[in-house]
C-alpha cells in the first residue's frame, strides 16, 4: 500500500505540473519526427528499421532518465522525501512508488513514440514483433527511472544533473551499438559498454527486428536489464537516507 501512496503522489505531481507533462509527451514526438527528415537524407537502399528502432530505445532511455532526475531532485529540495522517511516509510517503498508513478508518463511516451515511428517509416511488423518492442522500451524506461533516481542522490541542485548527463546519456551513444558494433572498438571500450544499460535494450530490440525473431538473444538482453533493474533497485535502497 505505501507503493501505491508514493505513486499517487507522483502522478497528481505530474499532473499539477502540466507544463512538464505537455513537454514530456511532445518532445520525443517532435524528435522522432526530425530523425525522420534525418534519414529522408540517407540513401534509399539504408534499412530504415535497423537503425531507426534503436534510435528509439534510446529517445525513451534518455528521457525517461532526465524527466526522474530532475523530479527527484526537486523532491530533495522542497523536503518531501525526508518527510517521507520521517512519517516510516521504507526506502524501497519510497523507491518503487517513484517508479511505478514515473512509468506511467513512460508508457505513454513509449506507445506514442512506437506508434509514430511505424507510422512515420512506414514499418510493417506483426503483432508479435510490436508487442516485443513495446515490452522493451517498458523495461528500458524502468531501468532509466532507477538510473534517475540513483544519479539524484549525488545532486542537490537541478543545475548538479548537468554533468552526469554526457556520462550516462552521451557517452553509451559511442559504445552500446547505437552508432557503430562494438565488435569495432578497443578491448577495454567493449568491456566499458557493457556497463551501460541502453545496450542490451539495443540489443533486444535488434533481436526483434531481424528477419527472423531472435527470441534467445531478446529473452538473453531483456534478461541483462531485469537485472540492472534488480541491482539499481537494491543500491537506491542502500544510498537512498544516506544522501538525504
């Protein structure tokens, strides 16, 4: 029941904050749709789905992160997670409520944006295929609220954020398969990439778009993320009082 008093609370600050809410619905549409006029310029003979669905992942990874950050953050700054603690309740409880109420701005975000760009690049999957996607960008989106609220015990201000955001944003573009394989880099930047979670979404999700579904290698990465979720879960529990 605390959970679900936490998530609550999340969801009628969201909707109080209607600004942010309206932002955080369109700004992901708005930049599907320029990476749209960005491949209109690749050639033609360019998979437009091998490289468009990881894009994906990642618009939802790195917006899921910054969204949670930067609420968590505000929420230190105004008090509220130290009367929570105070009124009993339990860290993990506090944690899992601020997931469950962030992931259901994610899930919109994620159907939305999954929606426009097999609209926008004219993809055809089945049923099953989109099921999977939509089930990655929902693991993918839990992770990155984790990440969120684990990076927002190290600021106490907004403007604190900033300086994480190359190292868990910009930083996997380079090593997690988003722009190159990994195969192609150094020794010691493959072992760094598989530290960042956004890989294995990729991973997963290039599992489900490749002519045949790769259902071991999708089970195999959706696997790697469950147990980030597990591990961030477990560490934001143990830092959680220690920072406020």
């Amino acid at each position: 029941m605390n959970i679900f008093i936490v998530a609550r609370r999340v969801l009628q600050q969201l909707r109080h904050d209607r600004r942010l809410l309206i932002f955080s619905i369109i700004i992901p549409l708005v930049m599907v749709y320029f990476l749209k006029l960005f491949f209109d310029t690749m050639s033609p003979v360019l998979s437009h789905e091998t490289y468009v669905i990881p894009f994906t992942a990642y618009i939802i990874y790195f917006l899921a992160f910054i969204l949670s950050t930067l609420l968590l953050v505000q929420e230190r700054i105004q008090g509220t997670l130290n009367r929570m603690l105070i009124n009993g309740l339990r860290r993990t409880d506090i944690i899992l409520g601020y997931v469950l109420g962030y992931l259901s701005l994610a899930v919109i975000q994620a159907a939305l944006v999954l929606a426009e760009v097999i609209w926008l690049f004219e993809l055809s999957f089945d049923w099953k295929k989109i099921l999977a996607l939509g089930g990655v960008l929902f693991v993918l989106s839990i992770v990155s609220v984790l990440l969120g609220i684990f990076i927002s015990t190290f600021a106490k201000r907004e403007a604190q954020v900033i300086p994480f955001i190359p190292l868990v944003v910009v930083l996997p573009t380079f090593l997690s398969g988003l722009i190159a394989d990994p195969v192609l880099l150094p020794k010691w930047a493959q072992i760094v990439g598989h530290f960042f979670p956004i890989r294995y979404g990729i991973y997963a999700a290039k599992a489900v778009i490749s002519p045949v579904f790769d259902t071991a290698a999708f089970w195999q990465n959706m696997g790697f993320l469950a147990l980030f979720i597990l591990g961030l879960t477990v560490i934001g529990s143990l830092t959680f009082r220690e920072r406020e």
